[in-house]
C-alpha cells in the first residue's frame, strides 16, 4: 500500500465531498454559518470514514465488503447527524435526514465518478 497515493485519494475524496455535499446544501437553501458546519463537520467525518475503510482494507484484504463501508456510513451519517442537531439554526430539514440525504448524494456521486477512473 502505498501511503503517498492513498493520502492523495484521500484528499480528493475529502474535497470532492466538500465540492458535493456543500452544493447540494446550497441548492437546498443552507447559507451563511450553516454551510460552513456543514463543510466544517465533512472535514472532520470523511477523512475518519475513508481511514477507516483503508484501515479495514489494510486489516482484512480486498476481501472487505461493502457491508463494512455501509456500516461506517451509517455511523457517519449518525454523527452528522448529532453535529447538525446542535449546530445548524435554520433547520429546514431533520438534521439526520439532511444527513442522510447529502451523504447518499456524495455517496453515490462518488461511485460514479470513481468508475470512471
């Protein structure tokens, strides 16, 4: 495993989620210091999450399944979803469904994108 390459995918992962999910809440009308939690708690969850599937790959091979990183995407979305409970004011949508809905966005923005590389 080289480091090099997987901190890189790493940051491109992180900032492709910035990029994803802070458009999406723009499109959903969060503005202002909301948007900025919502980009400041995937600055602290996906680089979490993506460690976490490297190190479960590191661990157990190729042979992790996608059960695994649906588990830690939905523990991710849970602590988003706390996050957003105590932070986000203009609470136009549940704070766990917001999370639920821009973490399914990126998520599956993410698979595309990545198959075609």
């Amino acid at each position: 495993m080289d480091i090099t390459y997987t901190l890189g995918m790493m940051l491109v992962c992180l900032l492709l989620t910035i990029i994803l999910e802070g458009g999406l809440a723009i499109i959903l009308k969060y503005r202002g210091v909301d948007l900025l939690y919502i980009i400041l708690v995937n600055i602290l969850t996906n680089p979490l999450l993506n460690a976490l599937t490297v190190a479960g790959r590191y661990y157990f091979g190729n042979a992790i399944t996608q059960r695994y990183v649906y588990i830690a995407e939905v523990v991710i979305v849970l602590i988003e979803g706390f996050i957003y409970l105590m932070v986000i004011e203009r609470r136009k949508i549940n704070p766990f469904i917001l999370s639920l809905i821009l973490n399914c966005f990126s998520y599956i923005c993410g698979l595309i994108i990545f198959s075609f590389i």
